[in-house]
C-alpha cells in the first residue's frame, strides 16, 4: 500500500466540509479503480488546519499485463 498525505496550517474545515462534489468525484473513482481497496480520508488538525490523505495498493507492471 501507498499512502500520501498533506496538511496545511489554516482555518480548518467548513461545516459542509468532505461532502463537495469534487470530493464524491474521487471517492467514486478510487472504488472504480481499486474497489475498497483505496481510500480518501480528510481530518481536522488537532489545531487548526486539515489533513489529506489518500491510500492506494502498489501495482507493478507486471499486475497490470495479466
């Protein structure tokens, strides 16, 4: 698995904050892609600001010939 996470330092979330359609957008392409086997996680920093992260399983080239 790969997971890549960012996070800033700014005012933190919205209420509507995770529900935005761009948001839906990549969870629905993500269980396309590799069913529930990746995900999109947003988290409020324990201080402010917000935290992304994203899991993806490694695939080589060799998985994706077969």
């Amino acid at each position: 698995m790969l997971e890549l996470s960012v996070a800033d330092d700014g005012v933190g979330f919205a209420a509507a904050a995770g529900s935005g359609i761009g948001l839906s957008n990549i969870r629905e392409r993500l269980m396309h892609l590799y069913g529930g086997a990746a995900a999109l996680a947003l988290r409020a920093g324990e201080t402010g600001g917000v935290s992304a992260s994203i899991v993806l399983p490694l695939r080589t080239i060799r998985d994706e010939e077969t």
